[in-house]
C-alpha cells in the first residue's frame, strides 16, 4: 500500500453527515471568507491580467466579479490568484499557510453543471482540508524554512483531494490524482511581495482540479510518488527532514480544521504582521499615542516570519504588505490597517514613510526558527517624553480557538470585501446563501446571485 492509496480511502470515507458540528460551522466559515476575499480581490491588477491571459469571456465557469466565464480550469486560475491577491484570505500555523484559498475556487469551478449541494461542497471542504493540512504535519517546518510557498506546494494536494471527493471518484483514481498533484506542486517564497505570490494559488487551484479530471479519465501516475527516492519527500525535504507516519496519524480525530485552529484575517496583509499591529493598536489605545508623540519603535518578531517582513523600503502596494514597518507605522498613524491602505500609491506617502524610519524591525532574542511558538510579536515604543512602553501579543485576533473573531467581525469583513465587486442587494443574497450553505439543493443558486450582482 502506498500512502497515496491509504490517503485516498480516508478522503473518500468523507461523509457531510458524520462530520462533527464544530467542522461544518468552520468550514462554512472558511469558504464564506474566502468567497468574501476573492470577490475583494478580483478586482485586483494580478487577477485582471490573469483573466486577460486565460483568455476569460466565455464559458461554463464564473469569474469572480465578472458577468464573464471561463474553463473550469481557467475559471479555478483566475479566482484562485483572485482569493489570494489581497493576502487577505484564511490562515493556519500548523499548514504554514493558506489552506482555504486552493480549495475554495476549485470546487466551485468543479461544481459549474453539476448538480452539487452546500452539503456536497462542504464535505469535499473539508477532505481536502484535511489532506493538505495533514501532509503538512509530515514535512514542516523544514519545508516553509528551505523557502517553499506551502499554500501552492501542499495546496496543490488538498485541491486534487477536494475535487476528487466532489467528482466521487474510485479509490484508484484518487490516488492518480494525488499522484499527478505531486509533480503540479510548486511555488517559492522568494516571489512574496509580487503579483507571483497569489499567482502560485491560481496556478494550484487549476492544477489541483485538473489532476482529478485527468484521473477521471484514465491517465496514470506513480501511486508511490511520496515514498519514492526521486519523490516528493525526499526532493522537496531531503532525507531526515519528513514524517510520512504524521500524515495518517488520527485521522480525523479531530479533523485538522478545528484541532489546529483556522485563522481568519483582520487585516490585508501577511499575517506575520498582525501580533505587531495588534500590539501597537493596544498600545495607542491604551496610553493614547499619536504618531507625534513617539521617538522610535522596536518591533520584535520570530525570525521565521522576520524573513519576509523585515521590509523597511516596500516599493509597491504588494510589498508593502510583507513590510512589519509599514504595518506598524500605518497602525500607530491611524489606528488601523485596511484596504485602502494598500492600494496605488498610500506605501509612499511622505508622513508614513518618515514614521517608517523610526520603526526597526529584528528577531526576538533567545529564539530559534525551531520554537513551536512564531506568531508572537512585541513593540518596544520610547516617547519623546522618555517613556518605554512595552506591549507583548502572543496571539494576535483571529489566530487562535481562544480568540476568535466573532460573527459580526465576520459579517463585516464579508459585505466590506464583496461590495468592492457586487452590488449592495447582491452582497445581502450572497451573503444569506453562504449563511446557510448546508441548505443549498444547488449552489448553481449561488453562482446566479453572483453573476447577476456584479456592480
């Protein structure tokens, strides 16, 4: 037996109706955010350019935000890169990134003339959730460390699991579709900061789908692909590096989605940034500080997740949101961190760039990029009057099981990121659909309330 084979028999023995409660309410959640961000983000540059590129105009398969359509394939491209163009999408510590965004528009594309129930699409959710986050356990974080992007290397796998749970097929062919995933997976962290980072996610949501369809038909893979010298552990990990045991390992008891809390973003940018925001919100908050007010600012962040965001000159509005300077600027300027914050030229404005020299960025003393904990972040503030400040977030919002972001916090996310795409009833119905998703005969309902909303 390979792993594949065992993998495939666990994602298909995936049924909506055992799963518990707590799985379908947060993978509702899920794929209601992640819908909410790609309706955000298409109207970003880098998904117009990847609808234009596709050839998008017609086709079965909606693209996000449009009136056009596309291939399922095509359709799974654009409004993949579209959900991560904001890098506003889901998160998980445990995934080493984000494990929504290459599922959510391949199942949808997938879904596009067939007969497909809310219930059909949460469950194919969450086999492919499971699968992504569970060969995650297997090579982390040796493989996010080495520079791989594991939304797309690992996506990669969830969204072949997710459209091969949908498409129902036999064990043989999931397992194919695994396979053929394995050499679809690519994506590297040297591109974050660009319009290649949400391009690594469309490029995975298409890869993912075609990989099932192909094994629909008949082609054929090597069903060893993980354990084989020249396969994916041993090429993309080395030897020494990996745990094929952790992929299998209970389960499902609990499911991935809820044992290792999925994280939904308040803020447009990397979430490696969030603790230090978080941080400085409180403390503007607490001792009532204005930019004017403070000398310097000492933002101290793991070194794993310093790796990217120690960005003192962004030069674009991508960059900008891997910058923990400009992140930490913005929050102590106007205490908050939105949209428009990224957007045109908001990263070069004279007044943030001066505060941006007086925010340092450097690694938390004393730890290794081999702790446990990375999301942590602190701020050290010296005011003018000479006061040190001092304000720790180990867990920033929406990060952990224990502090969450509530319904509302939600709700506002969703119509704040859908009403740049759809029209204000349009967002209501949209929004009420995903609610209530579990009740959905057809989402072709959903995919109508999409297309006819497009402002």
């Amino acid at each position: 037996m390979s792993l594949t084979t065992d993998l495939a028999a666990r994602i298909l023995a995936i049924r909506f109706a055992d799963l518990p409660d707590q799985v379908v309410a947060t993978a509702k959640v899920g794929i209601l955010d992640t819908v909410g961000v790609t309706l955000a983000g298409a109207v970003e540059p880098c998904a117009r350019i990847a609808a234009r590129v596709a050839g998008a105009g017609s086709g079965p398969a909606l693209v996000f935000g449009t009136t056009q359509g596309a291939s399922p394939a095509d359709a799974a491209f654009i409004n993949g890169t579209a959900s991560h163009a904001l890098d506003f999408d889901d998160c998980m510590d445990a995934f080493g990134g984000h494990p929504s965004a290459p599922l959510v528009p391949a199942l949808f594309a997938l879904a596009e003339g067939r007969a497909v129930s809310g219930r059909d699409l949460i469950a194919a959710y969450v086999a492919g959730f499971e699968t992504e986050t569970r060969i995650a356990r297997a090579v982390h974080f040796h493989h996010y460390d080495k520079g791989w992007h594991p939304t797309a290397t690992l996506g990669s796998f969830g969204a072949a699991a997710a459209c091969a749970h949908l498409l129902r097929l036999s064990p043989e062919q999931t397992a194919t579709a695994l396979a053929i995933a394995a050499s679809f997976s690519s994506g590297l962290k040297a591109n974050f900061g660009t319009m290649t980072k949400p391009l690594h996610v469309g490029h995975t949501a298409r890869n993912g789908l075609t990989a099932a369809l192909l094994a629909a038909e008949g082609f054929t893979a090597n069903h060893g692909v993980f354990e084989h010298p020249h396969g994916f552990f041993m090429v993309f990990n080395g030897a020494g590096n990996f745990d094929p045991a952790a992929v299998l390992r209970d389960w499902g008891a609990p499911f991935e989605i809820v044992g290792n809390a999925l994280s939904i973003k308040q803020y447009p940018c990397c979430g490696s940034t969030h603790p230090a925001i978080d941080a400085m919100l409180e403390l503007r908050a607490a001792h009532g500080l204005d930019a004017a007010a403070v000398e310097h600012v000492t933002s101290l962040t793991h070194a794993r997740r310093l790796a990217h965001t120690d960005r003192a000159d962004p030069r674009s509005p991508l960059d900008a949101k891997f910058s923990v300077q400009y992140c930490v600027a913005r929050a102590l300027a106007e205490g908050r961190v939105v949209l428009s914050h990224f957007e045109a030229g908001a990263y070069d404005e004279p007044d943030i760039r001066r505060l941006m020299q007086r925010v340092q960025a450097t690694p938390y003393p004393g730890l290794t990029v081999a702790d446990s904990q990375t999301f942590g972040a602190e701020l050290r503030v010296l005011t003018k009057d000479g006061r040190m400040l001092t304000q720790r977030v180990d867990n920033p919002l929406g990060r952990s099981g224990e502090h969450v972001l509530g319904a509302a916090a939600l709700e506002a996310k969703f119509r704040d990121c859908a009403a740049r795409s759809l029209r204000p009833g349009a967002v209501d119905q949209t929004l009420g659909q995903l609610t209530w998703l579990e009740k959905l005969d057809d989402v072709a309902t959903l995919r109508a309330a999409l297309a006819s909303g497009v402002a």
